[in-house]
C-alpha cells in the first residue's frame, strides 16, 4: 500500500515537474530522507567529536606537498599543468592517473579557498569481475598495474558494500597523494564505521591525522542523506581545514521527487519526506559544499562512455575505443551532457552502434 501511494504521488509531481530521464551517481540510492539523530549523539561518535582541536587554522597550500614520483603517463603530466587544466582534460586509464589527476584537483581546488569539496570518481576493478550474471566476484587487489575504472552501477554483484570497499583504498591513495608530512611520510588515516548506523548501507569516514594538526582533513566515503547531520557537524568543527565528500548514494540528475522536493510549492514536504533530494542539497549548499572532480560512465550505442569534470573546466565528454585501449574525445559541453546529447556527438563522429562495428558493418573505434 506504501509503494502504492508513493507511486501516486510520484505520478503527480511527474505533471508538474521536468525531471531527467537519464540521471548519474550509483544506482544504489536510498530513497529516504529521514534525519538520524544529530551526529554527537550517535554511537561512537566520541571518539570523533574530538577529530578537530580548537586551534587557528593557517590556509595551507598542498600543490607544493604533491608527490612527483607518482607513475604516470607524460600525457597525465602535461594535462597537470597549470596553464591546460581548465582547458584540457584527458581520461584517466590507470588508477595512478586517476589519483593523481583527482588529487591535483582537490588542492587547486584548495588554493582558491574550497575547503568542502564533493568528488565523485569511477573505481577499481578487476577486469574478469564485470561480466553480468555473475553470482560472485573478488574484491579488486589494489594492484594498480591491471585494475580496470568502472562506473558505481549495476554491475557490481557485491552491491553498496563492495563499491566501499572499492571506494575507501581509492580515496587513502588519494589522500596520501595530497597530504604529505614532512621528510615525505604519508599521513595516518582513520577509517571510522560508526556514522553507518545500519553496517550495511556502505558508508564510513576517513580522518587523516598528519604531524600538523592544521593540516588534518576529513572524507566521508559513499555519504548518503541521512549523513548530511554527520557531514553538517564534522564540517562545523573543521574551520579551515578540508572536509570531502567521496561518491555521494544521491544521483547527480533529478527525478521527480528530487524535482518537487527543489520547488517551493505544496509538494517539496511530501517529495522530500518521500525521498527527494532537494533539503539534503541545499543543506550541503549552506555549508559550502562544491563539485569539484567529476569522472562518471554509462553506456551509449553499445559502448563505454565517460564523462570528465574539474571544478574550472567545462565537461568532457569520451568514448572508449573498440580495443579498450584508450578514449577518444568527443567533445565538450558547458552545462552535463545528456543522453542525447552523446549520442548526437557519436553520430557527428560517424560512430554506429557497437554491434555494428564488432561484425565490420561500421568502421571501428
């Protein structure tokens, strides 16, 4: 009767409001909004109440703490340059690279005062687990010289909780990569499961404590609505200091709660209690919250397509060769390209459907 009248509803902000058909983020977002108990009261939150001493922060700069033996590619250092990233933007195909491309975003991001971050990147994986159907796959050894980058969707067997565990070894290497101690020691990371009330819905926070306390900083790994209480309090404490949110549960586009729970008319109570997103969104807006690295993926035309964003560049729009080797561009958009919007640019590009290309009716990729 519940799902009934939900659909019901749905049904009728459906009328009303323009949602997108075609929306980004994993496909495993919870679909409540029903706030937890403040963050101090939840258990085990003693222990990081405490995270951030009441100290003065001094703005810290992290381009000059990034590690320069990182093993990339020249075509991943020449797109770090100063002069090409808001202009440039190629696709990560390492894991390295892609740490290190979403690293050196975070502190770009930094130095021009952007101290609550939101990024949102593919995982690694291994390349025998991505087959449909599986009934059980490995977790992926974080054995940087095979992984795969694969989207946060449906493919996973494992559900929310392998993305975490996917997620957390991604977001410790891009940490280490930007806070670096002195005489070049990594600092010390936290992992803390206590804002996951559930122990299920695949959610944690990282707090790495370097020698300088200033130069702490905080991660919240696959937050989900019901932790924007948690992020809210951390992000108080915090000051100056970095807070990130690492591959949020919500999508990037809207659907029709999402929709009706923005506006201000009769329906945003009833969207958000519902599972809209809109109050969560602007809570995390009031708190200064911004995206600031971007790499999603889907399918199109049978093919792999990824989408790239920094935080000062337009969107950037790739497509995985028919040898899985590398990417082509595709082009580039100002505002999120959509569904259609791809596609247009595959046929501008001449690229047919990949079937098409496999049996040689259409040229390759």
């Amino acid at each position: 009767m519940i799902i009934a009248f939900r659909s019901f509803i749905l049904l009728l902000v459906s009328c009303k409001c323009d949602a997108a058909f075609l929306g980004g983020g994993n496909s495993f977002t919870k679909c409540s909004n029903v706030q937890q108990p403040s963050f101090e009261k939840t258990k085990g939150s003693s222990s990081i109440k405490n995270v951030f001493e009441d100290i003065n922060v001094t703005p810290r700069s992290f381009k000059s703490k990034l590690l320069s033996s990182s093993p990339v590619s020249d075509d991943v250092k020449a797109e770090l340059s100063p002069n090409n990233m808001p202009d440039k933007i190629i696709m990560p195909l390492s894991f390295d690279e892609m740490v290190q491309m979403t690293s050196q975003a975070m502190a770009d991001a930094y130095e021009k005062g952007l101290t609550r971050q939101t990024i949102r990147l593919l995982l690694p994986r291994d390349p025998a687990n991505i087959q449909l159907g599986q009934m059980f796959e490995n977790d992926a050894n974080i054995d940087t010289n095979y992984l795969v980058l694969s989207p946060c969707d449906e493919t996973w067997q494992g559900g929310i909780m392998q993305l975490y565990r996917a997620a957390v070894p991604t977001m410790k290497a891009a940490i280490r990569e930007l806070s670096i101690n002195a005489g070049g020691m990594p600092p010390k990371i936290r992992e803390d499961r206590s804002v996951d009330q559930s122990g299920v819905d695949g959610v944690g926070l990282l707090v790495s404590q370097s020698s300088t306390p200033s130069e702490d900083m905080s991660c919240f790994v696959q937050p989900t609505q019901e932790t924007v209480s948690s992020v809210e309090s951390i992000s108080d404490q915090a000051g100056d200091r970095l807070v990130v949110l690492m591959n949020p549960q919500w999508r990037i586009t809207d659907d029709a709660l999402d929709a009706a729970s923005k506006d201000g008319g009769i329906w945003r109570g009833l969207a958000s209690f519902l599972g809209g997103k809109g109050d969560s969104m602007q809570r995390l807006s009031d708190a200064g919250f911004q995206d600031i690295f971007t790499l999603e993926g889907y399918v199109c035309k049978g093919g792999d397509i990824r989408l790239a964003k920094r935080f000062d560049s337009d969107w950037f729009v790739f497509a995985a060769n028919d040898d899985a080797t590398g990417y082509i561009k595709l082009g580039t958009m100002k505002d999120r390209p959509t569904y259609q919007d791809v596609d247009g640019m595959l046929d501008d590009k001449g690229i047919g459907l990949k079937y098409a290309r496999d049996f040689g009716m259409t040229p390759k990729i």
